[in-house]
C-alpha cells in the first residue's frame, strides 16, 4: 500500500453529507493508502448511503456523543473492523438556534451547554473512547473556526470553539506521555449543513472570498482535508498543540 496515510487506521466522525469537510477527509486519507472506519449521528442510513461514494465503502458506527453508552461502547465496535486505531478525526459542531444569528446575550445555559457538551467537551470524550485502540499512540485531530476573535453571528459557538481550542492543547498534554498528538485545523468558511444552520454565514462568505490573500472557495473542503491528513501522517511527529489555518491567510490580515 502507498501514500501518505499508508496502513494507516482512522476513525472519522462528522459524515452527513458529501460536502461535510469529514467526507472529504475520509475521501483523500482512502486516496492515501489509509483504512476508515465511520461514524455517523442521526440519520444513519443518510450517512451510510454517503459512505458509499467513497472510493471504498466505509464501515459506520452510530455515535451521538453526548451519549455515555454510545462513547462507553465505541472501542469495541471499531474493534470488529480494524484491530486498532492509528487517528481520530473529529468533526463535529451543534449549537441550538438560540446560540447563533446574534442571540448571545439572550440565549439560555440549557442551549449553551448543549453547544458546549456537544462542539467541545466531545473532542475529549471522542478521544478518551478511542483511547483503548491507541496503545500505540496516534494522532486526534479536529475543526475549529479561529476562535481568537468575536465574529458576527458566531456567537456561542465561537465561545464552543475557543473551549475547544483550549481542549486540545490539554489533550495534547495529557495524552502526549502516551504518544498521542492533539492539532486542530481552523478552516475557512465552507457551504455544509452546519454552516448553512447559521443566520447570517453569508457575511462570513464575503468577507473570505474579497480579502483571503489567497482567495478562497466555500465549496471546496479538500485544502481542509489535506491539512488533517498532514497532521494525522507520520510527517508531524513533533507537533501537538497545534492550529493551522486553512482559511486562505485570512486570519493574518487586518480587516
Ligand atoms: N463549514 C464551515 O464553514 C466550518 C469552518 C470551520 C470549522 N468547521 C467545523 O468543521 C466541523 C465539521 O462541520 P462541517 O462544516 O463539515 O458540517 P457538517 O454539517 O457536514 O458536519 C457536522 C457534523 O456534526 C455531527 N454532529 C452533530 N451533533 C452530533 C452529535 N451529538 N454526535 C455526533 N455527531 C454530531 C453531524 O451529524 C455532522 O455530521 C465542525 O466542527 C465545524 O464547526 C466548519
């Protein structure tokens, strides 16, 4: 087997549709030699229908993660197809309509926490479940959407991601002992489900494609995807803690 990703077990979480940035990362990581194993959340049959467009067909695993027994019983069920994990990626976000669109002030702890439990605290739970596979270390490697600034209509989310970024650099710490890396890639905006439940996304698609020095396609997730398998290959064995930008240079320019 040849490629980046060669022998290589992955764990992709955030399949939905064929424009979710998890589909593209599977996509390229089977491209590169890698064997995938899915989960998916909801509508199951919806992700296992997408699980076949890609090149191989791809096991999937039902995971909410905001479910103990889902996350209590992960390993075993990736065990049935692989014999242990070499990455996990996490792409996963959910926040109620009360916590987006310029509902800051107003929205309700209930719908927060729900945004919290699911878009953050779940990149530690994802990995604490994989853990048992990963006795060999490996690399998680999950979405966030720069979280040093206060975006128009982000709002708790944006909150989510920083806890998120944050996450990691802890799980990079914690599971660093073990051989474990922890890196985030923070995209730009792109047209997937979860970007189209945010009122208002289409301000973030101006900004990006008149100022990203680069330019910038909100339809094409593969830079984004390129970026994960980078961190989940063998060519970033030092590296943990970390966030690339994959948004076109635009985080390094001044409005
Ligand atoms: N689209 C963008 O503009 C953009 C930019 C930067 C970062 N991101 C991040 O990328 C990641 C993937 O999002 P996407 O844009 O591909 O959208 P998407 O809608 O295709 O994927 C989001 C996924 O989260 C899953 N999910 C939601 N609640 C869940 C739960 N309780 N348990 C398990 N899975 C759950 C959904 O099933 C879906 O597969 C998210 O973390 C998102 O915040 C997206």
């Amino acid at each position: 087997m040849s490629g980046l990703l060669a022998g290589k077990r992955l764990l992709v979480t955030g399949v939905i549709t064929d424009a979710s940035i998890a589909f593209s990362v599977a996509k390229l990581a089977q491209e590169n030699g890698a064997q995938v194993v899915l989960t998916g959340y909801g509508r199951l049959s919806l992700v296992e229908r997408i699980a076949k467009r890609l090149p191989e067909p791809a096991p999937v695993i039902e995971l909410d993660v905001s479910n103990e027994e889902h996350l209590a019983g992960l390993a075993d069920k990736v065990r049935e197809h692989v014999d242990g994990l070499d990455g996990v990626v996490h792409s996963i976000g959910f926040a109620p309509q009360s916590c987006l669109g310029g509902g800051f002030l107003d929205a309700p702890w209930a719908d927060v926490a729900t945004a919290l439990q699911v878009s953050t605290y779940s990149y530690k739970s994802l990995a604490v479940a994989a853990l048992p596979l990963m006795s060999a270390g490996g690399a998680v490697v999950g979405l966030t959407f720069d979280a040093t600034k206060a975006w128009p209509v982000y709002d708790w989310m944006g909150v989510a991601k920083a806890g998120l970024e944050s996450a990691s650099r802890y799980l990079a710490l914690h599971l660093g002992k073990q051989g474990i890396r922890s890196n985030l890639v923070a995209a730009g905006p792109l047209r997937t489900i979860a970007a189209k439940s945010i009122p208002g996304f289409d301000q973030f698609e101006d900004a990006w494609t008149q100022r990203a020095p680069l330019g910038w396609s909100l339809t094409d997730s593969e830079p984004a995807a390129r970026a994960c398998l980078a961190l989940l290959s063998d060519w970033f064995p030092a590296t943990t803690g970390e966030i690339v930008h994959v948004d076109g240079g635009y985080h390094a320019i001044g409005a």
